[in-house]
C-alpha cells in the first residue's frame, strides 16, 4: 500500500509552498508523525510530520522547489500488500483529489492530507467528435489552485487559460506560465508626445480587509468621520527609474565575484525584504525616543521571580510589563489601533498585539489575539507559549496574521535602541532597549538607576508628533507607575 504526501493548505490565503530540507532520503524508515520535511510560505516555516508509517518510496519535490498546494511530494510505501495497481501517470502530475482533510487533537489544522493510490480504471471509449473535449478536460483537471486564482484575478476565461503553453511535466500549466503569458498580451503603452511628463506612480495600499460587519469607522479625534469604506485599487510594485518589469536598475546591483558564495534567500528571507521596503514606501515613519525609570520592575522581578515561575509556570520577564503598559495607552490613545487606507483610516475595536521572536532563519510576529482583555499573569503566559511554539516551528498562519500592534525587542540582544519599522497595516510598533544602569537625577540628587530606552516608529500620515509623544509618556508612566500583579 502506498500512500501519497501532498503540499499542505497551511492557510486559506496561501496557494503554495516551499520544500525546505527533507529529514528523511529515499529508501530511510519513516514512522508515522515523524517530522518529514520542512517547508516555508511567505507566513510561517512548518516542519511537516508523515501521515503513515513505511519506507520513503519517492521524493517528487527537491528542496528549494516550490510548488502549489495539493500536490504530490513524495510517496511512503506501508510495506502491506498492494491490493490495487497504481495508476500509471506520473504521481506529480495527478490532482490531489479525494484526498480526506483531517484536524490534530487541539484544533490545530492539520498539515498533512493523506490519499491511498487508486487502482487504474480502463480507460472508457471515446467516441468520434469528443477527443477535443476529452483533452480540455484532462487539462483543466491538472490546473493547481494557484493557477486558477491568477487566472481569476486577470479575467483569463477557461478556454483560453488552457490554450497557455505549459512547462511543467507533460505540458502541464504552471503559474509562471501564466505571468508570463499576461506579461504578453498586455498592450503596448501609446507613444507620448515630446515633453510628456508621466503621472506619480500609484503605490499599492496594505491589503486591510475589514470583517462583515465593522464595529465602527470611527472620527478618529481630531479627524472628519469618513464616510465609506473604499478599498484601494491594485497596483504593481513600482521602482523610480527601474524599467517595466519592475526590478532594480542594473547599475545599483552587485555583481558576483568569482571567489563569491552566493546564496538564495529563503522564503521568510524575502517576504522581510519585500514587507520592509514597502512599509517605508507607503507611509511616512517617523520615530521618537524615552527613556524609562525601570527600578520598580526591576526590584519587583528580581524579588518574585522565582515565586512566578513556580506558581505560573512561566518565567518572569519584562516583557509582559511592557505589553500590559503599552496595551493600557492603546486605550487611552485609540489611533494607535488603527489602519489606513487611502484617505480613510479603520479604528479597530481588539488589540491584537504582535510580538517579535528573533529566530535564526529570521523574524516572526506570532499575534496575541484580544490582548486588551487579558491581565498580566494571562499576557505573560501568552507571550511565553508563542515564543516558544514559534522557536519550535509550531506555528499556524493564522496564529502570525491580524496584529494591530507590534512590540519588538531588540534589547534582549544588548541593543541600547532602534528605529523599528512599521508592520503593515500597522501604524506604529514599539521598540525596546537593554535595561541599563544609569546615573539619573532623582529629586535633585544623583542616583544609579536602571534605564531602558523606548522607542516608538509612528504613522505621521495619521498620527501627530505631540499625539506621538503623549503615547510614549503614557506608556513611560505606566511601566514606573505600575500596578503591582
């Protein structure tokens, strides 16, 4: 019995992945649950486990390959007795179907869906005058998800998506192809007159998207109210002086040397540099400064830090001091809750606060969902448990989407402070310095005290300086007038 591993639907978002590293080699024993192989969305990194237990019969997937949801990576060979003949058509090439979904203990979405190769059926005769239409339907039945999706979003009917010459293993239509093929059918920009001056680009807005039923789109104070929500049209990424394609002149890329090792980025790599270059295209960042009195936490930590961690299970850090005192200020200052898009901006009704981990590979935001209705001991556990899932690569991508603000903590690491970029759609993040020991003025005498540097990136599209300020010294006054757990 053989049964086939497919590229898992790690999201109703994400139309495809990336195969990693693979833990096992042909012919190696895997059991079942074991980890298998790894693989990377534009989200999350996932090590994904086998669905049964036998001996890896094939790899359909190198690694560094990505390739659309549903599709057959690899097949383990159970060691039972075949029953039925699999079919004869390369494993790649067939649509994933029937292939049972099914869900881990705890509600987590499972990241494996499992099929049991099918015994062959004798084709059926085709009769005279329906060869065409046999073949259009073979085509059509190998399109993968992401394919029809492109296809969609470009009003490219059916007839003609599959007259689109096909790379992929017997001929099959891969999503390259069709860029490629839009690339193609677009029309020539009309000559310009001498002295045209073309118009500003028009950068895309962050896709913001909100629910059914908005609580509100409020007057954010001092602002008009809006009236309506328009969402942004969609619009290439655009380069100043960089040609159509939309990549960066050639004069301002390096080129390799000989004794160079050049190395691809990885999916995380990329969506980074992608989300970064656009964060600071798309609004106007500006960062202010302060510095914070820490000895009252620092003294409360150090007094009931083992308490904490026997009581709670969790350690005792900073960190939840930080996010309790940030989360207080959001109420107090609702417009750093909030979203823009063009000409509107979306006052959000939770905080979901976004949390940066630090992990080899690169950074991740899991998200602490509702966390304006949780007290500290509840932040601290929460904090612990993403930091943790996330080091482990046991994160959904749902559990790293939807922040509405996002603290980062680049103290941890000596930092004495930053200027931390704005996460899309978000329009500010908090950074942290390292708690340092200071001489201060305190009452008109020196005093050596810990000090930690906060620093606040903020949206100037929305957000004044004097309202960005008054954030910050509300969350300064918070963290040394704390109230005690």
């Amino acid at each position: 019995m053989a049964t086939r591993v497919v590229m898992p639907q790690m999201g109703e978002s994400l139309s495809e992945g990336t195969v990693t590293k693979w833990f096992k080699k042909v012919g190696e024993r895997v059991e079942r649950d074991e980890p298998l192989f790894e693989i990377s969305t534009d989200k999350v990194d996932t090590e994904i486990p086998a669905p049964a237990s036998g001996v890896l019969e094939k790899i359909l997937v190198q690694e560094g390959e990505t390739v659309a949801v549903e599709t057959v990576v690899a097949v383990i060979d159970s060691g039972e007795p075949k029953s039925q003949a699999p079919r004869p058509d390369d494993e790649r090439t067939q649509p994933a179907v029937d292939v049972p979904a099914s869900t881990e203990s705890g509600g987590h979405f499972k990241a494996v869906q499992e099929a049991t190769v099918l015994e062959s059926k004798p084709a059926e005769p085709v009769q005279q005058g329906q060869t065409a239409v046999a073949e259009t339907d073979s085509k059509s039945n190998v399109l993968s998800p992401a394919v029809l999706s492109l296809a969609a979003r470009n009003q490219i009917p059916m007839p003609e998506l599959l007259r689109i010459p096909g790379t992929g293993a017997g001929g099959r239509i891969r999503k390259k192809d069709v860029k490629r093929y839009i690339e193609q059918r677009r029309p020539p920009a009309p000559p310009q007159p001498p002295g045209y001056a073309a118009p500003p680009p028009s950068y895309p807005w962050p896709a913001y998207s909100p629910p059914p039923n908005p609580f509100a789109v409020l007057s954010p104070y001092p602002y008009p109210p809006v009236q309506a929500l328009v969402p942004a049209p969609p619009s290439a990424p655009y380069y100043p002086g960089a040609p159509e394609t939309g990549q960066a002149p050639a004069e301002y890329l390096y080129q390799p040397a000989p004794e160079d090792t050049v190395v691809p980025m990885s999916a995380m790599r990329k969506k980074i540099a992608d989300h970064v270059i656009w964060s600071q295209r798309i609004s106007a960042q500006v960062t202010s400064f302060s510095e914070c009195d820490m000895h009252r936490i620092v003294h409360y930590r150090d007094e009931h830090q083992a308490d904490f961690q026997a009581v709670e299970g969790v350690p005792l850090t900073f960190l939840p001091f930080v996010a309790e005192a940030t989360v207080k200020a959001i109420k107090d200052f609702p417009i750093f809750n909030a979203s823009v898009l063009p000409e509107q901006i979306v006052m959000k009704k939770h905080v979901h606060l976004g949390v940066a981990i630090a992990l080899d590979e690169g950074l991740i935001v899991p998200v602490i969902r509702n966390a304006d209705e949780m007290n500290f001991v509840g932040l601290a556990r929460a904090m612990h448990e993403m930091a943790d899932r996330a080091r482990h690569k046991d994160l959904a991508p749902e559990e790293v989407q939807g922040a509405t603000f996002t603290i980062t903590n680049p103290g941890m690491f000596g930092g004495l402070t930053g200027t931390p970029l704005i996460s899309q759609p978000q329009v500010a993040i908090l950074g942290l310095g390292a708690v340092q020991k200071k001489p201060v003025v305190v009452e008109d005498a020196i005093a050596i005290r810990p000090i930690m540097m906060l620093a606040l990136t903020f949206d100037h599209r929305i957000i004044d300086g004097a309202t960005g300020f008054q954030f910050l010294e509300r969350v300064r006054l918070n963290l040394e007038h704390f109230e005690l757990p």
